[in-house]
C-alpha cells in the first residue's frame, strides 16, 4: 500500500494533472462513446481469447458464466500486485469444474494468445514507424515476437518431451508428473489446433486492436490526435510495470511510463496525462460490473439456503 501511494504521488507530482482534468472536461462525446464501446468490444474479445481453450476442449461451460468469472476477476485485479488476482481468481473457482490443471493451462495459453497478439500489433507498427525508429528498436519488436512464436511452440511439444523422459530419472520424472496436467493440455491443444489456440490467438488479436483502436479513439475525444501505432510501440513497454512489485497493479509507475513514452513520441504533456488515465479508467466500469456480480451472489446464496431449509422443514 505504501508503495503504491508513493508511485500515485510521484506520478501526479510529476505530470500535468490540472490540464488533463481540463481536457476530461471538454471531451467529444461521439468520440468518447465510440472510446467507450471499443473498450467494451475489447473485454468481450478477451472473454473469447480464455474461452475458446476450455470450450474447444470439451469443457461445457456457458459464456454467461465465463464472463462473469472474467468480470469478477477485473474487479480482484484492481487491488492486487502484479496483475495476477484474476488469474488467481478464475483458476480457483472455474478449476472447481475443470479441474485446476486444465484451468491454468486455458489461463497461461489465453496470457500468452494475447503476448503473441500485442507482438504482432507491435511489430506491424514497428514496420510503419520504421523511419522515426533506430534499427535495434525495430529488432527489438521483431525479437518480441519471435520470442512469443518460440514459446508457444515449446509448450505445444512439451507433452511430446514428458512421456520421453525416463522413470530412473527420479528428479526429471518427478518434475514430468507434477506439470503433466499442464503439457496434456497444451497436447490437446495441438490435437484441435483451429479449435482452441488459432481462435485464442484470433481473439487475441482483436482484444488488443480494439484497445489500440479505443484509446486511439479516446484522443480524437480529446480533440488531440495519436495514432494506434504510437499506442501499440508504447503499451508493451508500460505494461512491465505491471509487474513492478513496489505497486500494487503498477499504479502510478505505469501511468507515468506511459506518459514519459507519449511526450517521447511528440505529445503534449497534457493529453499524455489524460491518455495515461484512460488506461485505466477504459476498464473500470467493468471491474466495478464484476464486483456488483459478486456481491450480487453473494447475497443471494443465503437466501437460496434459507428458502432450501423451509422447504426441508415443510417436507417433515
């Protein structure tokens, strides 16, 4: 908690707040709907990105009830560090009906679909902004995504390298026991390729453009104007401080990167502070939709208690 005041204090030390609540105050509002649904189209899609993997591989599970997990791990996410309360959330309850191994396989699969997708959008964006950016940038970003290419290849052949390892080879065959839930999943998502990972990763990649697109949108509504490109070379960046652990979430050390990396690129300090704050404010409404859900049932379980203890009563 400390932490985290302290980055949220630095970073409104050190930007230009009372400008960017300025400009909140005389947005457009077509462009700022537009922002809005866009962000929306992005959750849904991201819903769809974790989805597909449990779906496609046989788990009959609703959508209404995977969004739902999905929104009330939104709502976890925004007070715990490292961005891993939703993870923890759908992989405790949701795994209740998958079983735990099939769950955080889904999980790890949609993080690393949705990596995959933020490199493509990065790396495409790298290629337009190729003359404003040094070669080692450009490499970087083509590194970024053959790194994310590799990955998803050693997890699909992961099953394929267990059942080789040898049972005298105590510590190795232990180790291929306690993940094999794990690499049997991502086996079977080698086993029904178009089915699970091709659909995550086209979720994916819509998730993300939807993000890039809205917060693209978000600084028309600010009368500015900043290319998705800007957004998709910028994101991946600020993003690691999501894991920054003096925060909880990377609040305040996020948004300030953010900012550093918007003035880098030409825009004003200003919409930069503003563009920084619709990061997160794009998905709070969401969070907030979860947290409803939640306290929503959890109200209505003692009262289903309540109504199945009458009607035991009543049946003696």
């Amino acid at each position: 908690m400390t932490g985290s005041l302290l980055a949220v204090a630095l970073f409104v030390h050190s930007v230009d707040l009372p400008q960017a609540l300025r400009l909140y105050g005389h947005l457009v509002p077509g462009w700022t709907l537009l922002a809005v649904g866009l962000a929306s189209l992005s959750v849904v899609a991201s819903v769809a990105e974790w989805g597909v993997l449990l779906r496609g591989s046989g788990y009959h599970l609703d959508w209404g009830f995977l969004g739902s997990w999905y929104l009330k791990g939104l709502f976890v996410n925004q007070v715990t560090p490292a961005g891993i309360g939703s993870d923890a959330v759908r992989a405790l309850q949701v795994g209740k009906r998958t079983g735990h191994g099939p769950m955080v396989a889904s999980l790890v699969a949609s993080r690393m679909a949705g990596t995959l997708a933020m490199s493509w959008w990065a790396l495409a964006a790298a290629v337009i902004a190729r003359d404003q950016l040094n070669i080692p940038g450009v490499t970087a970003f083509v590194l970024f995504a053959a790194a994310m290419m590799g990955a998803w290849v050693l997890a699909l052949v992961a099953e394929l390298v267990r059942v080789r390892i040898p049972e005298h080879n105590t510590i190795s065959h232990t180790i291929g026991r306690f993940v094999r839930p794990f690499t049997t999943a991502f086996d079977g998502y080698r086993g029904h390729p178009l089915r699970t990972i091709g659909r995550s990763i086209a979720a994916g990649v819509a998730a993300w453009g939807f993000n890039l697109f809205s917060l693209a949108t978000f600084s028309l509504a600010l009368q500015s104007h900043v290319s998705w490109s800007v957004f998709a070379l910028t994101m991946p960046v600020a993003l690691l401080a999501t894991f920054v652990p003096i925060s909880a979430n990377g609040i305040g050390v996020r948004e300030g990167l953010i900012v550093i990396l918007l003035v880098r690129a030409n825009i004003a300090l200003g919409p930069a502070t503003a563009l920084s704050l619709f990061v997160d404010l794009q998905l709070l409404p969401f969070a907030l939709l979860g947290g409803l859900v939640y306290v929503a049932e959890r109200r209505r379980r003692p009262r289903s208690r309540l109504q199945a203890d009458e009607h035991d009563r009543a049946g003696l």
